[in-house]
C-alpha cells in the first residue's frame, strides 16, 4: 500500500509519524531518560493507585510507589520527591487524586490539579485514566505534529507483575472498648469492657465475635440487705461492614448473646457471702462508626441494643431478687486495628 500510494515521500512522513508517536508513548525527557512520576497512597493495596501504576508505566513512565500516613505533611513529602528529581507527583485516595508537576529542570511546582469522583460512584477506573490524561498532556506529550495513522483497536497493554489480584474482601480486625451497660431490670448501669473479633467473608458481609467483662458492679439495697450484682457478656453475629479503606465508615450487626448475672449478698446475716448466679439468652443489634486514622488503626464508637429470650433472675433465702431487664442497651468507645 505504502508504494502504490506515493513513493519516497509517504514513506518518510509515516515513519517520522511512528518515531512521534513513540517517542510520546515512551514519555522520555530532553535527556532521552524516562519521565520520573512519585505515586503516594495511604495504603499500599489502594486499587485507584495500583490503576494510576499499570497506567503510567503502560505509557513509559518511571514509577516509584510510596505509602503514607493520613496525618503527614503531604506538601513536604512531595517538595522532596521533586527535588530529588521526580517530574510530577501523584497523591490516589481511594475516590480523589492530587496532581503536582514541576517545571522542567527544577524541584519548583508548576500546576497542581485535584480530581475526584463521588466515592460510591464506582468510577474509579474512568478518574486513574483521567489523571494520567491530564498528567501527559501537562507535560507536553499529548501533541503531535503530523497527523497520524489510523491506529489499532485501542488497548492497554500491561506488563504482567504490574497485574494485582482482585480484592477478595476478607480482612481481620481485633479492637477494645470500654462503656456503660444498662437495662430495665433492678439492675443500674454497669461500666464494663471487653474486646471484639471481627472477620471479612467478601464483598460487604462478615462475622463478628465479642465479650464484655464488668469494671465494676451495682449496688442493690433493701432496707438492711445490700446485694452486688454484676454482668458479664459474650455474643457472635453476622457483620454488614465496608471495606477499609475508607476514612469514615459506619457497620452494623445483628446475633445472639450470652450473658451471666451473678450476684453477692454483702450485709445481711441471711445474705453475706452468699453468691447466686443466673444465664439468660438475647438477640442484639449492633452498630459502629469508625474513624481511619492510619492505615491499620482506627477510633470506634459502637452502640448496641437488643432483647432477652431468657431473663436470668437471681433469688436469694430472704427473697431479694437481682433481675436483668428484657430489654438493655450499651454505649462503647475504643480503638481498633484492622489487618
């Protein structure tokens, strides 16, 4: 085709078309060197990130990945990457990306760009191929000064290790926290603590394991007769959370417990040193917020509520009774850290 159609001269202007297009594909500085990009994440599995990667290196690029924490001082961590010689930077959170280019030759900013999606919008792919766009064309290598061949049917070529596996959704995380019990029974409040299993099955769902142990116990007086009575916990449910990466997250649970009522006579000659103990079975609904502090540390405040199938009812010889109410609620705050 290229003979019958025009001779030395076409040949010329394709091939210098090809070496153009190569040339912006390669993304190359004056120097003939790979432009340098520093690409920051909170974390290091971040898809919106690994997406920017595949996409830059496609594209000629040379990548450096770093992880960072959410409270460092984003501003410095990029002024160093430029001055140590990386031609733009690239900060990826999960929905939004923060892009800083440096003028040729210099550690100076030249243009920064923000770019962000709605985070439930599932547009994540379309906004890493926008800041990739926007990042070759700020750079001068988007043009080209000959028209070009019709090319191929587009497609993105990625090298094989730059591939990562798809989110599998599972995840662990382990927290503590302490709070007030209450329920509708005799029985006042209780301060009491514990500490929570929680496990990712896939996609939103999971599994949940907790217990609770008193810091203290009630008071009940009658008169004369003084009785300690106090509650410990332990329930399992099934988990509706999230994935981790965000910032601000909220989770909800619903399951069974398991609670024990034990009570200690303290004053009276029928009741001191006298000990009882009561089981009682309920269901319970949970849920939490949870703050991101880092990437495997997070702030929680939990709320729970639930009812008793089984109310455990405590009797002592006099007839004082120690009842656990059939309806209690909690409130709970603490930290947790996921893995």
């Amino acid at each position: 085709m290229i003979r019958r159609r025009g001779g030395a001269l076409t040949v010329v202007v394709v091939l210098a078309a090809l070496a153009w297009s190569e040339r912006a594909r390669a993304a190359l500085d004056s120097s003939g060197h790979p432009l340098r990009v520093v690409l920051f994440s909170v974390t290091s599995d971040d898809p919106l990130a690994g997406r920017i990667d595949a996409e830059l290196r496609a594209l000629g690029f040379e990548v450096s990945r770093a992880a960072i924490a959410p409270e460092l001082d984003i501003e410095a961590l990029v002024g160093r990457a430029l001055a140590a010689g990386a031609r733009a930077a690239v900060v990826a959170d999960g929905h939004r990306t923060d892009v800083w280019i440096a003028e040729e030759g210099s550690a100076r900013v030249a243009l920064r760009q923000e770019l962000e999606v709605d985070e439930t919008s599932g547009l994540q792919s379309v906004l890493a191929l926008r800041t990739v766009e926007f990042l070759r064309i700020s750079m001068g290598l988007g043009a080209s000064p000959v028209a070009p061949l019709s090319p191929p049917p587009a497609a993105v070529v990625v090298e094989p290790h730059l591939l990562r596996p798809a989110d599998s959704g599972r995840w662990l995380a382990v927290d503590v926290s302490s709070g007030v019990l209450a329920s509708v029974g005799r029985l006042g409040p209780l301060v009491i603590a514990g500490a929570s299993l929680r496990a990712g099955l896939g996609g939103l769902f999971g599994v949940e394991l907790l217990a609770y142990a008193p810091l203290a116990g009630a008071e009940l007086s009658d008169g004369a007769d003084q009785i300690r009575t106090s509650v410990w916990l332990a329930g399992a449910g099934l988990l509706l959370a999230p994935r981790g990466e965000r910032r601000l997250a909220l989770e909800a649970a619903l399951g069974t417990m398991v609670f024990v009522v034990r009570s200690t006579g303290s004053t009276s000659p029928e009741t001191i040193g006298d000990t009882d103990q009561g089981l009682g079975v309920a269901l319970y609904g949970h849920g939490a917020a949870r703050l991101r502090l880092a990437s495997h540390w997070s702030l929680r405040v939990d709320l729970m509520g639930g009812g008793a199938l089984r109310r455990p009812v405590v009797v002592f010889p006099n007839g004082d009774t120690a009842k656990w109410g059939t309806a209690f609620a909690a409130g709970l705050g603490g930290a947790e850290m996921r893995f």
